[in-house]
C-alpha cells in the first residue's frame, strides 16, 4: 500500500535511516486515529456548545449524502 510513497527517513544517535514498511504503517495508522480523534472531538463541542451548532453537522450530512448518491449512481452504471 504505502510503496508509491517516497523513501523516508529517521534521524537517530546513529545518523540517518530508513524507515520499514512497519514503521511507515504505523505511523499512518497512528495519524488516522489522531484525526478521528480530532474529528469526534471537534464534533462534541459543537454539539454539547450553547447553542449547539448544528450548521457543520448539516453541511456534513450534505456532502456524505452527495457521495453516496454518486457511488450508488457508479453502480448503476
């Protein structure tokens, strides 16, 4: 999955390195839960603010409705 990224590196007391395969998808799995954490996060506090702030969450509902109608419309196709 991660072959199409180019080569990265660490830095350590021993100077520069490669990163494995492992590492990299580590570090991508580590990056995903950090945002969804941010996500679900961000989403409570509009939620549980006075007023609640829906607009965000209604605006969301929107472009996830308009991309299911196009992945529903592919496979029709």
């Amino acid at each position: 999955m991660l072959q199409h990224y180019r080569t990265v590196y660490k830095m350590d007391e021993h100077g520069l390195e490669t990163l494995s395969q492992e590492e990299l998808e580590e570090i991508r799995e580590e990056v995903k839960a950090t945002c969804r954490r941010a996500f679900v996060d961000s989403l409570t506090e509009m939620m549980v603010s006075d007023p609640p702030a829906y607009d965000w969450i209604v605006k969301l509902y929107g472009e996830i409705r308009a991309d299911l109608s196009l992945s529903f419309e592919k496979d029709r196709l």
